[in-house]
C-alpha cells in the first residue's frame, strides 16, 4: 500500500501494533529491521497526513475570522 491509499487510522494501527510487538519482544530478530523500516515509513504518513490536516484547519480559522471581522 502506498502512502495515498492508507489512511491514518489504519496506518496508526498498524504502528502501534509494531511497537506493541517490539516492546512484547514478539519481533524475531530476522524481520526486525523491516518492522523498523515499516514504523518510519507509517511515521512519515501520519506526520504528512496530520500536516495537511493542519494546514486545512489553519485556512478554515482564517476564512473564519476574515468573515467575522
């Protein structure tokens, strides 16, 4: 799944259950440095989505405002 098909909620639970795994010592040794690279690429999606997301509610403040004024 690539970063535009994975919404946040799914992407958030799937890295809390990685970490769930790793502080469980549930990860064997051979795959968990692809468990590692699959929390920094699911890491990178939820910080772009809560950017974005940021950036919207910014602009909706500020239509907010404007018309208030």
């Amino acid at each position: 799944m690539d970063k535009e098909t994975l919404s946040y909620e799914k992407a958030y639970k799937e890295l809390q259950s990685i970490i769930e795994e790793m502080e469980n010592k549930e990860v064997s040794i051979d795959i968990l440095s692809d468990k590692i690279k699959r929390a920094l690429f699911l890491i990178g999606i939820c910080k772009d989505k809560l950017s974005k997301i940021e950036v919207d509610v910014d602009k909706l403040i500020k239509t907010i405002k404007d018309n208030v004024e």
